[in-house]
C-alpha cells in the first residue's frame, strides 16, 4: 500500500496537516526555563540549566516536529536572544542556582541566522561565563564557521546536539530531514577536529518503522552516532501533536512506542558502551499502560540517566511488567 506521505513535495504534504497556531510567542521571553542534573562525559553529574529560546521557526520542516508551534515567524530581533537569557538567569538566580552546564535549545538550529542572529553570538557567551559546558543544537548542513566563531567566544567548552533520528537511510529521507547519512558525518567530522562535542538525537519507533525493526534501527542508529564521535545520545519517543503524526498512525505507518520498548531501546544502546546514552522522560505518561508501575518506571529512567549503568527493571503484578 502506498504511504500517505508524498514522495514528492513532502514539506507541502507536512504542511497542509498542521493544526492552526495557538500561540504568539513573545520573542523578548523564553519558552521554558528549567534546571536538571545530567551526568557529563566526565562521569560528574551537575547541575544543567535548560532554556527553551524562543525563535523564528526552523527552515527544515521534519515530519515529526512539533516544536514549531511555540515559534515566531519571523527573525528575532538583536538583542532578544541575550533578554532571553538574562530572564533564564533570574530565574537560576532565585532557585539558588548557577548550573555547570547550560542547553540553550531553539526548536532548530542555534546557527540558522534567521533564527540566532549572529550580532547576539558574543552577548550571549557572555552571560554563559559561568558555564563550564554549553550545548546547543543545529541541522548537519549548518555546521561551519558559526560553529568554531561561538566556540571561540565562550569561557567554556561547546557541545552541538544534531537530530540523526535514525540511522535508517530511507526512513531518513521519508522524515524530510533533508540531510544524508554522509553528509551528517561530515558535519560530526567538522565539530570533532574543531573540539566541540557532539551529542544525537534518536527516535524511538521512528514513522515507517515498529516492533522488531524499529528496536533493530535504534541499536544500528546509536552505534552509527557513536562512530560518527558522539559522546551522548539521548532516545525520544516518537510524539504526535503535530498533525502529519496523527495522519499516519490513522494509515497504520506510525505505531507509538509503548513504555517497555523505550526501556528496551535504553538498555540494547547502552550495551554498546560507547558513550552516554540519556531518555527523553518528558511527558512519558502516553507510552505507559499502566498506571500502578508508571511512576516508578520512569523513575528508573531518570536513575539510569545519571548512573549511565543498568539496574533491574520494575516489576509489577498489575501488568505483568518485569
């Protein structure tokens, strides 16, 4: 059966499926600030500021995205990114904080000028001083001078987070990522001879693929990210919300991952014993089918995200889980 997804014009097809805007974005405020505890490839676990910045919505329009939503349409003005991130101080300023490490995330790329001015490169390393570690994130294709020019500014060192996705060369055409798997080494090769770090994004049943192939993929995926010179993949669960999603579980071309497969994903990634590898437990509640063990697996997770080693899973005599 042909896929409802077009191969030609497949952003049009994207497009055409999105809910209307809900929201406009103030670009002189972010849209989240949070504090966490993630483990560096150090082995040292510290305190990591999150900032959700807000920005012109990404040029790449990828299948799964739904972070367009929370989205400007147009560029920022100078000056926005730095207010930004002067309100995300405020905020670690009065829980007590001054985290090691900062992510400043932009639902794109942190070197698309249309969505980071580059003028707002030198402000914003200099309100990140502090930091001893600073990650961003950026399509493969924007990987260049931008990158070595904000690593030069920083007192710290610099990690770019790319989406991958998945390592699955058609599946990675069909998700309109718009990048190869050559060409995303390339880019790894650019930020590892320039001393940035790199970490990957990984979907979790991924569009096009489930059961036994997915949790193949995922597994092939994360040792192609860790050959590419990752010191950190992190596993997202594949989420609708965005509309193209919806269409094509209604088509049978997405099936969600439930809980126990993310747990699975985690534990075979990890066996590979490469580098770091993290689980995405925001808003996990969906991929579990039941309510009594919910909370403490997805407590396990978080341990396991810090400790970076396995522990036996949650047993549950609700739903059989062991």
């Amino acid at each position: 059966m042909a896929s409802v997804v077009p191969s030609e014009d497949r952003t049009a097809w994207i497009l055409a499926q999105r809910p209307a805007r809900t929201r406009t974005p103030d670009p002189n405020a972010p849209h989240g600030v949070f504090l966490e505890r993630e483990r560096l490839a150090s082995g040292e676990v510290v305190d990591t500021g999150v900032v959700l910045l807000t920005n012109r919505e990404c040029p790449w329009k990828c299948l799964m995205c739904d972070l367009w939503k929370d989205t400007t349409r147009e560029t920022v003005p100078a000056g926005a990114i730095p207010r930004q991130l002067d309100a995300a101080l405020q905020t670690w300023t009065q829980a007590g904080k001054r985290p090691a490490q900062v992510k400043l995330y932009n639902s794109g790329s942190f070197f698309d000028v249309a969505a980071i001015p580059p003028i707002d490169y030198a402000p914003v390393a200099r309100r990140l001083a502090f930091a001893r570690h600073v990650v961003v994130e950026s399509h493969p294709l924007l990987i260049g001078d931008r990158a070595v020019l904000f690593r030069d500014l920083l007192d710290g060192s610099l990690e770019v987070a790319m989406g991958l996705e998945t390592a699955h060369p058609e599946v990675l055409g069909k998700l309109n990522k718009k990048f190869d798997l050559a060409q995303f080494a390339r880019a790894a090769e650019f930020l590892a001879n320039h001393q940035i770090a790199l970490r990957v994004f990984l979907l979790v049943n991924p569009p096009f693929l489930s059961g036994a192939e997915a949790a193949e993929w995922v597994v092939k995926s994360a040792e192609f990210a860790f050959g590419c010179g990752a010191s950190a993949v992190t596993l997202i669960p594949t989420r609708d919300g965005n509309g193209a999603i919806e269409r094509l579980r209604e088509s049978g071309e997405f099936v969600p991952p439930t809980l126990a497969e993310l747990e699975s994903a985690h534990r075979a990634a990890l066996a590979i014993g490469r580098g770091r590898v993290f689980v995405d437990t925001w808003a996990l509640e969906p991929f579990s089918t039941c309510p009594h063990c919910f909370a403490a697996r997805c407590g396990r997770l978080e341990r396991l995200n810090l400790t970076q080693s396995d522990e036996p899973a949650v047993s549950c005599d609700c739903c059989g889980a062991s």
